[in-house]
C-alpha cells in the first residue's frame, strides 16, 4: 500500500438484469460474462458485498473501503462518509428493454434538513441512444396520488409519466422520490448517492431472470412519490468554461455531488488543478495520471478515483479525452483551487 494517496481505476461490478443487454461490451471494450444480459456496472461502490477493488497496478484488489481506512483525508478531503460508506455510487447501465417505473426514498422537503437512509439522487448521462429511444421522468402536470392508484401497477401508469426523447450528451438529474424509467436502447453513466433501495410501480409484465415476476412495491411507491419536480432541476442550465488545454461543460449542480462534461486536448501535459476528491469517467480518449514512478492509464469505459491529496500528480492526454467529472460539495473553510481541470 502506497504512503501517498493515488489516483485508482476500480474493478467493474457486473449486474445481470432482465433487461440488460452487451453494448457496454461493444462501446467500452468491457469483459462482460458470457451470454448474460448486463444491466449494471457498478464502477465505484463502497456498498456492502458490492465493494469496488483496484483493478491494476501495485494496489490492485485492494477494497475501496480499505483506501478510505487508510488514506482517509488523504483521499477523501473534506467529503463526508454516508452511513460510514464512500459518499457516491458509479455506473454505467445498459438498458435493452425499459427499466421498471419505479422510484426511491423521498427525501425531506425542508431545505438543509438531514437526509434519512435510502436516499438515492441521482443524475443520468446519455452515452449512446437508438433512434427514438427516450426516457420517463416525473409525472404529466396535474397528476397526483388518486391517478396513480387509478392506474395501478398497468401499462396506463407509464401514460401518467413524461416521455423525453433523448440523444446522445442530454443530462438529466433525479431528486430522490421522482418517478422514473429508462427507456429501451439507451446507455448512461449513472452518478448517485450509495443506496440500492428502489420501490417499482409497474414492470411492464415481464418476468425476472429466475422466471418469476418481479416484486412490486405499489404501496411504498406511492408514499414516497414526489408529484412536482421543478423542471429546471432535472434538465439545469449549462455554462462554459475554455482554454486552450481543455472545455468545460457544466450539467448537474445538488447537495450531494456536482457533474460537469470536460474535453482535454490531445497532448496535455500538466498538473491537476483540484483540492478535493475528483472522479473521471472517462467516455473518449486515453492518456494517463502520474505521482512520481507511479501512474494510472486511463482508456474509455474506465472510472477513475482521484484523490483529494493530489500534489504532484499530472494529467497526460494521448488522444483528445471527453470524460465527466464528478465532484462532492464541500462546506467549510477548505475551498477548490479550481473547478475543472482548467487552470
């Protein structure tokens, strides 16, 4: 184990899910398990019996859990740990068919109150999208909890749902409690807080890998609905950065992570800018990042954990790298020196 903190590349965690399918495989080279559909892949998880493990180099297999143990502040900067686990979860999904319409813990509606177990905000990066393929995400104006027991756990729920056609490069944030379901033909980058806890509305009569159908869980649903989603929290407003090292796209801006798009240039050469724990995902492109002898190669599909203490590490680009940047609000006296990989 290393003294110095260093930037890590994780082992992938493969889910198999009813609607799964292979492109993660096609668009990021990624070892899926054979003839089984992949829904998930979790990149950096600190939940338990889902722990991420270095997948390369002097720390490889070592567990997420034991990095935030040992280099503590060191990695983490002022991040606070969530339920004593590493504060995010990291994935990409692969949807073939629809996800379930579902939803997860609604959290308080009092600003800055504390948020219980099981919140899950998350924010999803469209990847790669099938001509017409698209989303649902919150509820048509005016429906509210006597339309959906109306509907029931049928197909007229999803009618309730707004349908967004998506592209690739769309964004979009989900406040844990909106209602939601990834479309068919459709690959994001998940980002959101460490929970699994999710309670499914309707699930388009299919049944599960085992041959079953799926649990519902109609009643929890519907106590943890949030019927008024502004829409400009789950579509916010971009800004740009530029110089002539690199672009900055700004796409999600919550209380419990930040999500901007960066494009390096080929030939980069330089040290990071950052004061606090950063994660690349890196979607184009490939280079490395160095600490003295050390480095850690990057190439598209990899996840990256950068950590807080990050004197004398360097960014060299190899090709022009398109990756989204996640970083974790931080309230104190300890400020960013920048907020991208810019100067």
């Amino acid at each position: 184990m290393t003294d110095k903190p260093v930037p890590v590349v994780c082992e992938p965690i493969f889910k198999a899910k009813p609607w799964g399918g292979r492109e993660l495989e096609r668009l990021f080279g990624k070892a899926l398990p054979p003839e089984q559909p992949i829904g998930e892949s979790w990149e950096l998880s600190g939940l338990p019996d889902n722990e991420s493990r270095v997948a390369r180099g002097p720390l490889a297999g070592v567990g997420l859990g034991t990095l935030v143990e040992r280099w503590g502040s060191g990695l983490l900067g002022g991040a606070a740990l969530v339920d004593g686990r590493f504060p995010l979860l990291i994935k990409f999904l692969d949807a073939r068919e629809k996800l379930s319409v579902q939803v997860h813990p609604r959290a308080p509606g009092e600003p800055g109150a504390p948020e219980p177990p099981g919140i899950k905000h998350e924010a999803w990066y469209v990847v790669a999208a099938e001509p017409g393929a698209g989303l649902y995400i919150g509820l048509q104006p005016g429906v509210g909890p006597k339309d959906i027991r109306a509907a029931g756990p049928t197909a007229a729920l999803a009618e309730l749902h707004r349908f967004r056609p998506v592209k690739p490069g769309d964004c979009f944030y989900l406040p844990s409690g909106t209602p939601h379901a990834l479309g068919a033909g459709i690959v994001v980058a998940e980002i959101q807080t460490p929970s699994d806890v999710t309670y499914r509305l309707y699930d388009w009569d299919r049944v599960g890998l085992d041959g079953r159908p799926r649990e519902l869980h109609f009643e929890q649903a519907l106590e943890n609905i949030y019927y008024d989603v502004p829409e400009e929290q789950i579509v916010q407003p971009r800004s740009h950065q530029a110089d002539v090292f690199a672009t900055v796209t700004s796409l999600v801006r919550c209380r419990r992570f930040m999500i901007d798009k960066l494009r390096l240039v080929e030939g980069v050469n330089r040290e990071l800018p950052h004061a606090e724990m950063v994660i690349w995902m890196i979607l184009a492109g490939h280079g490395r990042l160095t600490r003295g002898d050390y480095e850690c190669p990057f190439k598209p599909g990899d996840t990256v954990l950068i950590p807080a203490d990050m004197e004398g590490v360097r960014v060299e680009t190899a090709a022009v790298c398109e990756l989204l940047e996640v970083k974790i609000p931080i309230v104190s006296g300890r400020q960013m020196r920048a907020a991208s990989c810019q100067g």
